[in-house]
C-alpha cells in the first residue's frame, strides 16, 4: 500500500492508485474536467492540479501515481488560478452557458467561475445531423475533452465518434461526421453519459428544451424533429 | 450530482437480458424521463444498452393494459371489467375445472420477466392453491440444457463464476452466442478484454461482430457444436494439456472420455462440421495454453436436439483443463432473460421447488407442506410443450399464463395455437395485448419492471433488487399483487405484504439462499449459495463440487446428427437469434423509438446463395420448412455462412415460429430453434398477407 498525505489528512491507496484516487480517499474535492473514472486517465484539462510538496509547481492529479510519502494540497493557489482560468477560457467558447445539472456548470460554480470576462467568438451552431431518435449532437456545446470518444472507444468499444478539428474549431465527429444515424453507433449512450456540457444529450431530456438555454429554438428544433416528443407515449411506431 | 430535471430518482436493475444491468431510473410527472447506468453496477459498471438506458417508454404507451378484461365468447372483443369480477370468473372456472378434471388438468406459467417473489408466489399458487406440479417458466425453451447440464456435471445451475472473470481471463472461447447484440453490455465486455489481449475464439455459424476482435473464428455447421467440443478435447488430450492433478483429486468418469476421444480427430471434426481440422487444433491450445481462461455459451448451444449433451461436454473441456473454480477461469452461460435464472431458482418448474430441490423428495415436500400447510403433489408435472401436447390431447383444461407470449415465442405456432383453443380457460397475465392474449378468456392488467419491487437474480447468480420508479398506469397491479388476490380467491392465502417477506419465506425454506434478504442485498446484490451470515459465492467449486464425494462428473457422448437437415427440398439451414434493438417478442421494444432503427424482421442470406437464388437486397422471399411457411424481406450479407440463412422473431407479424418445428432437447424438452431445414425463393411482390392461423 501506498500512504499519501492529502491536505494534511494520511490515506494509504492500493499500488497503481492516481493522487486523483487518494484525494477522493481522503474525502477532498478535487475539480475535474476531462476525467471519467470508467475511463483511463487522459489528463487534457488540467483542471484538477493540486500543489505537491517538493514540487516547483502544479500537478495534475488525474494521471499522476501516488508515490510514498508524498504530500500534496488540493488548495494550491496557483493551482486553483490555472484551474479557473481553463475553466473560463472553456465557458468563453460556447455560445450559452452550460445547463446547470451538468458537470462543466457544478465545476465552474465550484470553483466560482462566472460569466466569462473574455467576450470573443464563440462556437456557431451546426445544422443538424439526421436526426437519430435518441441522441442529439449540439456541437457548438463541445469542449473537446475527448470523454464521449473515450466512452465510444475504451467502454463501448464501437469506435463511432472521432475527434475533429484542432484549436478553437475542435469538435467531435459521429462516423465521417454525418451524423449518430448514419455512424456505427448502437445507440449504447455511453457519450451522452459522460458528456460534461450537454453537447451529446439525450433527445428527450432536450424536449421541451431546458430553461436554461438562452437560444434553445433553432437548436432543439433542428436536433429533436419539431413538433415530435419521441420519448413520450403515442410519439413513435 | 444535483439535477433538477428530475423528480425521483431510484436504483433498480434491468428488466431487459440477464446481464443484470443496475440502473438509475429518473422520473418527472409519473413517468420516465430518462434511465442512466448505476456507476457501481457490479456486473455493467458504469454502461448499459440502447435497450435499458432508452427504451422506457413503452410503460406509459397508450395500449397498456390498465383494466381487467373478460371475453365472453371466443373469438369476440374483450370487454372491461372490474377486479372483482374478473378474480371471481378465474375462480370459478379454475375451482369448476379442478373439481370436474382434477388438479393436473390446470397448469401455470411463471414468468422469466418477472421477479424472483413473483415466481416463488406463482408457484406456490400452482402447487398449494390448485394442488398440482404443473408450472413451469420460459427457460424450458432457453436454458433448460444449461441448467440440466451444470447440475449432472458440476452439481449447482449456474455460471461458476462472475462476468468479471472475463477481465481476468487470458483466453476465452464464446461458442453459440452473439452478446454484443443479445446482450451487450457483456458484449462490450468481452469485447475490451479482447482488445487488452485476451486470446478470444468465437464458435458460430455466423461471423458475429466479436469474431472480428478474436484470434480464431469457426463456422460450424449447425447442430455439430458437440463434434467441435469433442475435437477440441481430443486434442487437448492428445498434445498434453490435460490438468492431471485436477482431473485425478477433484473430477470422476474421465477415462470413459478417453474411451471415446479417438473417434474425434480434427479430420473426423472437419468431416461432420465443416471447421478446418487446423482451426480445432489451434482452438484447443489456444484454451488450454491460457494460464485463465473462460468458456461462454448462450442459446447457440442449447436450442438444439442435443444441446444439453453439448454444454456437458463444454463442463468436459473445461474440467480437462482444471479451468474451473478460481478467478479468471469460469464457464459462463448468458442466461438470456433478466430473470430466468431466478423463475427456475425459485422453483417455477414442473420437478423442483426452489434450488432445484425435487418435488419427489419427501424431507423437501414435508417443509413446503409443513411451511404453506397444505399436502403437495409428488407427482412432476408437465413442461411447456408437454402442456400444449396435452391441451390438444384434451388433458390440460385450463392454463393460467403470466408474462410470456406463448403464441409468438414458442416453437410451432400453428400447435401452440391448437393447444390455447383448446383449453376450456385461459387466464393471461400481461403489460400489453398480444398474440396470445388474442386466445385469453380473462387478462389481467400487470405493472412493468419499473412499476414493481422485488429481486431479479442475473447469470452470474445475482441476486439484485428491482425499485419502483413509477406506478403502475390505471387499475394495473404488480404480478406480485395479482397472484396473491387469485390466490386468496381459490382459498389459499400468500401471507406476505410486501416481497420483502415472500423473500423472507424463500430464505427459510432454501438451504442455498438462507442468507438471503431484501436488507442484506444492498446496491451490489448477491450471488447465491449466501450462507445464513450473508457470505455469498462470487465463485463456485474453489475447493469441491457440489455433487455426491465432491466430484465433478466427465460426460462421455458422441457427437449425434440434428433433429433436421438440409435436403434436395430443403437445401438450407435458418437459425434464428435476436437483434441488438429489440427484444424476443419486441412487446417492449416494438412499443418504443427503437423501431426507428430497426423496424422488421429480415432473412440474412449470404450473397452466393442469394446470387443463385435470384435474390436481391430487399427483395421480398418465400421462407418454407417442413412445418410452415413465411414471407420475409431478404438482406444479403456475408455474415452468415453460404448455406445458412438467419431471422429473428421480434414483430409478430413476421410468426418466424411457424416454422420451427417439434424437434427438442432429448433431456429438457428445449426446442431445436437453431436447425431448421428451410427452401428460399423470391416471391418479386411485396408480402400478401400475415399467414393464417390454425
């Protein structure tokens, strides 16, 4: 066994064990972005760096192996700053504020992060895929953190989605990006599962459109086939 | 996580296949607004399918069944009528019935679908309130082998392990299954295990998605699994693989085995099921080369006329092998639904009370007479096909059918219907109108598996609590509540209020489930034998077998020929399987968005047949066998093997089982759906009408 030292708190972890691991051993709150724990770490994000004794800055707590005797502190202040700061440099790229049950929303007001000071482009809307009865694609909601591509590749293993695009045009693709229908998705939902922003969401849950979404008319109506509730009795066959 | 989307939010396990996915089922208004995997799902951890996470909203469709309904006249519109009413006809014609014909001539059926207190209350109607062993559960046409074969070569009927043996596992030979579309949250198990390495061999006369991640495929003929299995032990024999140490301290009959080996060199395999002899050989070290390694089987291995005989010579291998008894080495059968390992379990069979225990053992008879206060038959009852045989026979008068669509899912439609017209009352008990509703003097409106409480026990044997996330639509009723109020109108009372205390009854009266509790079985669930402090058996037979000195039992049985076979008039095999986006009869997922995906049944034939035939991609094909005749939409693919051609039987108006014909397991009566001798020919015009019925 592996004893670390998280905010002052000792935990002993199995060999193998990430800092991610014993912080959650320990009971501390590290914020995450990128991590799924059905998924082996990627470590893209780095919003879960905490302060490590010894070390001249932060570590990401996600890939790191927890080693002997290693202190860290989840409160690192420079750790925090990157942290926020990846998290609003994500939040300024999306046309709408996240809807609040997902896990880009509860990090961000975690971590206290508002409405994004920087004002720029922000993701266009798509026109949407052919539409698929159960998943909808909002690309413009995507962070590329690469979790829905993981979940399709390393739970599901059916290898539908891809990353696409690079820099602030990074996306993700369903087959040769036309569409959930036409890939080889078998509809497991694992992506809209993980999904921390709602880009890849459930069909039903879009319709009647959450609140929250400040432009939701040309998304949900596109994406979920205006005038149809699929998930509702007498909607379909 | 906070979600205001939702109202309530309750753990619950699937009622779809017996992977045994735990799932979180959201509600809003009364109804599902949306299912997510449990992340501390032992057997799914974390995943689940299109049909558990999406396919929900059958439960509020507008056809559900929300009242009782009588039909006065066969043949006639069934009209509404009130509980009271209803429990009163069944009553009075199941005490006439009895009083004229005696109790045999009434017999039920426990539903697979259901959970384990609604098959222990089924039963226990059957055998205390009517007085007869006539009940029996839709594993008769699934698993009955599986169960047959582990209890005669191991001694317990179950998988010996847990699918996270396949995690484990260096190699694995999945023989007669297609789990990434029967089952496929263990699909994608085994499917990420093969791509960390794992050494996987599929058997199957089509190339299953799997076979394209594994080292080895091979494409027996159908109805030659037993040739292959004796292939391969032949080779683990001749090349030195055996596990002597094992063989000699824990197993018995292995050297009749070896009697009969000789007989299956991978010639004489190559000769009888078409598998290159080279293929079998590099099977067999392959397996017995892994230091772990599993086998895997589903319904590819049972639905035969010897399928029972092929899962005990599946036990022989492994036994060779010693491969049995410790993690990452296990055989494990995909028992097809969410709980047909439990309706058996729970003793929803013609010859056993729970835990298989026989109704002819008089020390068992006393403790359920002793317990229920009522004496017991020691007579077995019929199975399914017994039944119907004997309702055309004029011997079975009434049945009383929960949850299972006879008319559409057994074997030889045309019989099965004879045999529900014959009866003078049929009771069915179900969530929706179906084929065999059509037949049903009363129905009774039941609640689905996300209306009800209770337990549903998966095929790694594990036991796993099932929650209420809505309420039954209308005057529907749980099946729990249902058997209970049909109970007390014949006379007996089920004096439980709650599952929880049926499983309480169940607990007390089965050495094997004797730490068993609604309390104890938590999130995770159990896996039965749980001894009286709760301890269960993730793994069975680390240290003895559960049969007579301890010894697993060898099985010597030479390959033999199946119930059908191809001939000048029928030139080829049909198989017959399900679909990843729906399930069996489809009653759920045919009421559900997945008919946008997948919305008819089809005849996969490989393109060389089809090129001979003058078939093309949709055309539209006559499908004949020696007992009927469809009409069926053709879907050229080389999946399948030249000669073979396959379908499914999800939508009822396809009636794929009006060709399968009476063939069956000789051991369990298990019907032979996967070898049906069949003539294809284009009809060039769309399909004239739903064939006729008898």
């Amino acid at each position: 066994m592996t004893r670390v030292a998280v905010d002052g708190v000792e935990v002993e972890v199995a060999p193998g064990a990430t800092v991610l691991d014993a912080a959650r051993a320990a009971g501390r709150w590290v914020p995450t972005l990128c991590f799924d724990a059905r998924q082996d770490p990627f470590g893209a994000c780095r919003v879960c760096l905490v302060g490590a004794a010894g070390a001249d800055r932060p570590i990401p707590a996600c890939t790191t192996p927890a080693r002997d005797g290693l202190a860290v502190d989840t409160t690192d202040a420079t750790a925090r700053r990157v942290a926020r700061a990846v998290v609003e440099l994500v939040l300024s790229e999306l046309p709408q504020a996240p809807a609040p049950h997902t896990e880009l929303a509860q990090v961000a007001e975690r971590l206290g992060v508002g409405e994004p000071r920087w004002p720029g482009e922000t993701h266009a809307p798509r026109p949407a895929d052919t539409p698929h009865p159960y998943l909808a694609f909002r690309h413009e909601l995507c962070i590329s953190c690469g979790r829905c591509v993981r979940a399709c590749d390393e739970l599901q293993g059916t290898f539908a989605l891809t990353a696409t695009g690079r820099g602030f045009h990074a996306n993700v693709a369903a087959g040769l990006d036309q569409g959930f229908r036409e890939s080889a998705c078998v509809a497991c939902g694992a992506c809209a599962d993980t999904c921390p922003t709602g880009a890849i969401d459930e069909v039903s849950l879009l319709s009647p459109p959450p609140a929250a979404l400040e432009r939701p008319a040309e998304v949900s109506s596109s994406d979920t086939r205006a005038g149809r509730s699929p998930a509702i009795d007498g909607g379909s066959g | 996580m906070t979600d205001d989307r939702f109202a309530s939010t309750v753990t619950t396990t699937c009622g779809y296949c017996g992977v045994g996915c735990r799932l979180e089922a959201h509600a809003r208004d009364d109804r599902i607004a949306s299912i997510t995997p449990a992340l501390d799902g032992p057997a799914n951890a974390g995943h689940t399918c299109l049909k558990g996470r999406f396919a929900h909203q059958f439960a509020r469709k507008r056809d559900r069944l929300t009242t009782p309904l009588i039909r006065e006249e066969r043949g006639g519109v069934p009209r509404p009528a009130s509980w009271e009413e209803a429990l009163e006809r069944v009553a009075t014609e199941l005490l006439r019935i009895r009083a004229q014909h005696g109790p045999d001539a009434i017999a039920g059926l426990a539903s697979s679908r259901a959970t384990n207190e609604d098959c222990y209350a089924m039963q226990r109607l059957m055998r205390a309130a009517i007085g007869t062993n006539n009940v029996d559960n839709c594993s008769r046409v699934c698993h009955s082998p599986t169960s047959y074969a582990l209890r005669k070569s191991l001694g317990l009927s179950g998988a010996t392990g847990s699918f996270a043996d396949f995690d484990r596992a260096d190699a694995t030979i999945l023989i007669g299954a297609n789990p990434t579309e029967g089952h496929p949250v263990v699909g994608a198990r085994i499917k990420q295990a093969s791509l960390r390495g794992m050494r996987l061999v599929t058997i199957d006369p089509r190339r299953i998605e799997l076979a394209d991640y594994g080292v080895l495929h091979l494409a027996p003929r159908p109805g030659t699994n037993a040739a292959v299995m004796l292939g391969i032990a032949h080779v683990l024999a001749r090349d030195g693989l055996v596990d002597r140490d094992f063989v000699q301290t824990r197993t018995e009959g292995f050297d009749a085995l070896l009697e009969l080996l000789p007989r299956y060199p991978p010639e004489a395999v190559e000769e009888i099921a078409g598998v290159p002899a080279a293929d079998v050989e590099r099977a067999a070290h392959v397996y017995g080369e892994a230091r772990d390694a599993c086998i895997s089987w589903g319904l590819g291995v049972t639905e035969h006329k010897y399928g029972s005989e092929v899962v005990q010579l599946i036990c022989d291998v492994a036994l060779m092998c010693g491969k049995v008894g410790r993690p990452g080495s296990a055989l494990l059968p995909l028992r097809g639904q969410n709980n047909v390992q439990g309706s058996s379990d729970m003793g929803a069979l013609p010859d056993t009370y729970t835990a298989y225990r026989s109704v002819a053992d008089e020390a068992v008879a006393r403790s359920f007479e002793d317990a229920w206060g009522v004496p017991l038959s020691r007579a077995k009852g019929w199975t399914i096909p017994q039944m119907f045989d004997a309702a055309v026979a004029g011997e079975l008068r009434a049945m009383y059918i929960v949850g299972e669509d006879v008319a559409q899912t057994d074997p030889n439609t045309a019989h099965v219907v004879h045999a529900l017209e014959s009866l003078d009352f049929l009771v069915v008990q179900e969530i929706f109108e179906n084929e065999t509703t059509r037949y049903a003097d009363v129905i009774l409106p039941a609640a689905s598996f996300l209306e009800k409480a209770g337990t549903f026990t998966n095929a790694e044997r594990r036991v796993q609590l099932v929650a209420p996330a809505i309420e039954p639509p209308g005057e529907a009723k749980t099946d729990f509540e249902i058997v209970k109020l049909v109970s007390h109108a014949l006379g007996h009372e089920l004096p439980w209020a709650t599952p929880a205390e049926a499983m309480d009854e169940i607990a007390a009266l089965t050495p094997d489930w004797a730490g068993v509790s609604h309390a104890r079985l938590g999130r995770t669930g159990l896996q039965w034998p749980v001894a009286p402090d709760g301890t269960d058996a993730p793994i069975l037979y680390e240290r003895e077998f559960a049969l007579p000195g301890g010894r697993a039992r060898f099985a010597a049985l030479p390959y033999k020929a199946p119930g059908d076979h191809a001939d000048a008039e029928f030139p080829l095999i049909l198989v017959t399987g399900r679909r990843l986006q729906h399930y069996n009869a489809g009653t759920m997922t045919r009421r559900t968005a997945n008919v946008e995906l997948v919305d008819r049944d089809v005849l996969e034939i490989h393109p060389d047949d089809a090129a001979r035939l003058w078939i093309a991609d949709g055309d539209v094909v006559s499908l004949r066998s020696r007992t009927g005749r469809i009409e069926i939409a053709a879907h050229v693919t080389d999946r399948i093997e030249a000669g073979h051609v396959f379908t499914t039987f999800h939508f009822p108006e396809t009636r794929t089982n009006l060709l399968v014909g009476a063939s069956s397991d000789v051991n369990t009566s298990c019907p032979e759906y996967k070898v049906v001798a069949v003539d294809v020919r284009p009809i060039g015009e769309r399909a004239s009408k739903t064939p006729a019925l008898a």
